[in-house]
C-alpha cells in the first residue's frame, strides 16, 4: 500500500473508492441553507403582509413582479435544500437497498411536484390567469 492511501487492496478491487459526490452535496446543501436565510425573511415579511387583506389584494400582491420572483426563488431553494437533506437522511439510514432506491425516487418525484404546483400557481397568479 501506497503511504498516505487509506483503503485495502480488496476496496480497489471491488471498486469501492470515494463516492466524488458527497462534496456537491454538500456544497449545494450549504448554498441553499445560505439562500434560504433572506428568501425566508422575505417570505414571512410577504406573508405578513397578506395577513387581513382581501382576495383581490392578496391575488395582486402575490402577482407582483418581485414578490413573483421572491417567492419562485424561496421555492427553487427551499425544495433543493428539503431534497438534498432528505436523500442524505435516506442514504444514511436505509440499509436495504431496494428501499432505499424506492425512497430516493419517491424524494425526488415528491419535491418536483411540490416545487412545480407550488411554481405553477405563483404564475398564475403573475400572469394574471
């Protein structure tokens, strides 16, 4: 073994070496944390701001050009930072591994559709539809 290479000679051979993907996940989990702080402020502060107010304000509110791109991107960065946090909670914690495979699928097809409905219906209302 080389001085410095950690792993076993039947590592190599069954070709069990780093993953080279957990640092972009790792990284695009920090990077949406890190969106998430101000989009979340704004959010609430949106929301706040919607309290007591009739549907016709409400509808003009949200279909403002800047709240419309606000709240797209909370949603973007949000369900990024729920499927990332949840495919590593998966991936830690479900040994087998056709569950696992069902679970990470399920994540994925479940935080699309939530970022899409959520997307979809904040442009309605942008555009007015």
């Amino acid at each position: 073994m080389a001085v410095g290479n950690m792993s076993t000679p039947l590592k190599h051979v069954r070709g069990l070496g780093p993953a080279k993907s957990g640092t972009g996940h790792f990284w695009r989990q920090r990077l949406t944390a890190v969106a998430n702080v101000p989009l979340t402020i704004a959010f609430v502060l949106i929301v706040v701001a919607l309290l007591g107010r009739n549907h016709a304000a409400v509808m003009q509110i949200l279909g403002s050009p800047l709240v419309a791109v606000i709240m797209l991107l909370f949603i973007a960065s949000v369900t990024t930072h729920m499927r990332i946090g949840m495919q590593v909670i998966i991936e830690d914690y479900v040994q087998d591994e056709g569950s696992k495979l069902i679970l990470l699928m399920a994540n994925t097809f479940f935080t699309v559709a939530v970022g899409l409905a959520s997307g979809f219906a904040i442009l309605m209302l942008s555009f007015k539809v």
